[in-house]
DNA sequence: TAATATGTTCTTTATTATGGAACATCATTC
DNA sequence: GAATGATGTTCCATAATAAAGAACATATTA
C-alpha cells in the first residue's frame, strides 16, 4: 500500500527541475528537495541514464531530457477531445482574432491541453500543459459547474482562495454562488478575476452521456474583450460551438 | 556508480505505456517488461500517487497521466532554437505550401522538436517529441554532417541499417560517403529512403560558433516535391532559410 | 595558497523493495 | 449457477537495495 521511496523522490525532482528550464545545480536541489547531495546525486545519475535528465557537463546543471517530451508525444494526439475540437476552435479563434483554450480538469485544476494563438507572433506551447485554478478562471468555473456537489466540496475544500484581482472570487459562499450561475447561464465569465487587464468567456463541451468533460475560451484584453462585445455577439457564439463540438463528440441534448 | 533499481524500473514502465495512449493491463504490462505482477502493481501505485500515471478503474488499464505533459510544458518554449526558427519555418511552410519539420539531434537519433503543417486539416502534434534514425532522414544526415568524426562512428556503431525502402542506405561506406556529401553541397536529401512516397530536402542550422545544433525540412509527396523542383528551387530556398536562421542565432559565418 | 563551495565516490547499515503466496474480484464457460 | 481461469490486490519474510555520512576530487574565489 506504500509508495516506493525512491520514485517518489525521483519524480520530485522531475516536478522541480521542471520550474528551471536553464537547468538547476545538486546544491540549490539539496535546499529544494530535502535529501542529501549523494542521494540526489544518485537519483540523477538513474534519471540520466534513462535520459530522462540531462546534464550540463560545463555547468553542472541539471535538467530534463528529451525522453520526457518523447513520453508525451501521444498524450493528446490521440485525445479525441483535442482531435475532434480543434477545428472548431481555429475557426473561433480567427472569427473573434483572440486566443482560445481548451481545457480539462486534473486533480482539482484546470490543465490547457490546447491553444490557438490568434496572432502567430506569440510562441505556441506557451500554455499547453500548464495547470491553472479553478476559482479564478472561466474554464475551471464551468468545469466545475458539470461536477457533482460532492466533488465541487471535495475541490473547494482543497482550494486557496488568493485575490489575485481586485475582481478574485474570494469566498467559498461566492464561489458556489457563482457555479450556480454559471451553470443556469450555460457560460462562464473570468471578469479580470486572474489578470487584472484579461477578460475571458468559456463554455462547456460535453459528451455523449451529457457530462461536462471539457471547456474551451476565449480569452483577451478587456479593452478589446468588453462586456458589450461579450453580450452582443460572443455569448451566442460560445454556445454555438459549444453545441457543436459536444454534438460531434456524440451529444444529443440542446 | 549504480543506477537506483526502482527508478530505473519505473520509467522503462513510463516509456512502455506511452506506446499505449489507450492505456494497457498489469498484466500485459509483465509480459513487455519482466517483472512480476506484484511489483509492477506497487511501481504503478507510486506513479499513479504522483500523477505521472493514471487508472482507468473501469477497464483497470493504466495510462500515461497529465503530469507528464505538465513536466514538459516548459521545454520547448524555451528553447531559443524553436522559438526563434519558428517564425521562418512557418513562413517557409506558407511559400512552399508544404510540411516543415524542426529537429535536433538526441543520443544518436532525430528528435522532431517543431513542426509547421501546411494542411490544416491534418492534426498538430503528431509528430513533436518522436523519434526517428539518422540514416534514412535528411534532417538526420545534416545533423551528423555538423558532428566530429568520432561521434559520427560512435552513431553509426550503434546504427542497424533497416531497408526500409529499396532506396534506403544500408551500408556503413554509402553513409559515410552520403554524410560527405551533405557536408559539401550544404543540404541532404531523403529521396524515398524512409517512406517509398514521400521526398524530403533538409539543411542546417548554425550555432555563434558555426556548429550545427538543429536542422529543418521540407517533406512532401514525391510526386509534389519533385527532383526538378527541388533543383529549380528549394535548395535555393533552403539555403536562405538556413543563413537567416543561423544569423538569427548569432552565427556569422556564411 | 588557503578557503569555500561544489560534485563524486565509497562503505556501512538498516531500511526498503522484492516477489512468492494468499486472497479478492471479475468474466467466461460448461 | 457453479466452476474455471484470468486478472488485480494485499501480505509478509527475506535479502537485496537504497540511504547518508564521510572521504575524496575538483573548481572557484579571496
């Protein structure tokens, strides 16, 4: 029923060296981690050797190899959520010429497994991958809006409430009030509630059972992304897509 | 000096179910890797307890989890060679109407670290973190074109020449002499060596220093990417693109 | 040159992982 | 519906293994 130690430990360091991409030395890992140099130093002479880790040899520094990007090389490809999504999502993206995501849910967070950029000056993975909370994005809030009461409790039980805005959601009573909303509304909104100068709108994709397993958004600066633009045309348009995913993932309700 | 026995266990797992995105039983797993049901069970426990896999408890399968993509969320997008290529590959793409691909070299193999598609309708990630041999890629043969003479030997020590079409390289002599070549003409091709259908043209990109870090390429249909146009034109272009993606990097040779 | 900070290796010890066996659960077949 | 087989899970005694301190090596700085 115990985990085993020592992959615990290496997976760890895995997590960490993941936060230093310019790589990291065994001795700022000793004050990360807290284990000893010469188990580190163990554990990362195995994780080399699988190539999971790479050492700098001029700098020692270490940091991750390409084994991990050939891991995950399959992870969304056969995702038939991101396969079947994506041209949806291009074609919202160009329409509206903003930046939408898609999302799921993953332990209590939300995770971007895709991205359209809609000016292609940006860089392209900048997001995918990267896991956000749920209270301070439209995504998580709708995610959470097809959850069962049980597990939303199980979520926000777990969940920090940090104002990040001036606009944060910064309570548990509020919080479920507005799941409540957002799940009478069909639609979610992150009303500079994670960044000061972003506003977002996401809506749910849903499978053939007519369970929530995805959101997709649109997110942009508020100037550009305004509440009257939102009223007036992205509401309707969000929904839109929304049914037309989810129908084609096999969804038969309205 | 020893690896850890468990790590090195628990990633050969990790490596084996990303050969299964629909995720595999126990009990297949013990047949691909030689342990006993027991401790893949109590190593697959402490890679699920982590998040880097996942259980399935409807079908009790296990599949790689979103940890992985999350570790590798920063790897790319930091890597200066992709995100400064990226915007002359894409425009690479657009001229020639056809995929471009971004690679580096990973102990002794091509890894596709970005790819543009010209068609839209084919999915984006196919190919990003796979891997591919060095002899019947042109990407390949540039790459080691760049490499000492040592290193090239070490490569080739290691290489298993697989006909995999009836214009494959399949000796040592006619790779060395191809690997020459590449060296002075500046380019290399792929005429059907991988795939019978499929033509590419590869070239390289420079370092400041004038070492060769990455390469890149046009692949088509043979019938597409004919021997007339490449002749007529794509060396040409491909040879621009190398130099302004060098230059862009800080090499300043010619 | 000494001193400090770091990476690497070695060795002893006790912790820890191991795998067989027992048990549980499920599906299939007769 | 009982019996068989295939699988996942847990337990436990044992031996193998990982751990960490110490010694050593190397590089950097004062």
């Amino acid at each position: 029923m115990s985990n085993v130690q020592s992959i615990e430990r290496a997976l760890t360091i895995l997590n960490k060296l993941s936060e230093y991409p310019d790589g990291i030395q065994i001795a700022r890992l000793t004050e990360q981690v807290s284990l000893t140099k010469s188990t580190i130093h163990r554990l990362l002479a195995t994780l080399v050797s699988m190539n999971y880790v790479v050492k700098d040899e001029e700098t020692d520094k270490y940091k991750l190899g390409l084994q991990v990007l050939f891991l995950s090389r399959n992870l969304l490809n056969n995702s038939s959520i991101v396969t079947i999504a994506k041209p949806y999502l291009e074609k919202l993206s160009q329409e509206v010429n903003e930046t939408v995501h898609l999302c799921i849910e993953d332990h209590g967070e939300v995770i971007y497994i895709d991205k359209i950029e809609s000016n292609q000056t940006i860089r392209m993975y900048s997001r995918i991958g990267s896991r956000a909370p749920m209270y301070c994005t439209g995504v998580g809030k709708v995610l959470l809006s097809g959850a069962t009461p049980e597990h939303v409790d199980q979520v926000i039980s777990k969940t920090e409430f940090i104002p990040k805005t001036p606009y944060t959601i910064t309570s548990k009573e509020a919080f479920l009030k507005e799941i409540e909303l957002v799940k009478q509304q069909g639609y979610a909104l992150d009303n500079s509630e994670n960044e000061e100068v972003l506003r977002c709108i996401a809506a749910p994709i849903y499978d053939h059972k007519g369970k929530i397993i995805a959101s997709f958004s649109i997110s942009g600066p508020s100037n550009r992304v305004t509440m009257e633009l939102i009223n007036t045309s992205l509401i309707e348009k969000m929904k839109q897509y929304s049914l037309a995913i989810s129908r084609n993932l096999g969804y038969s309700g309205s």
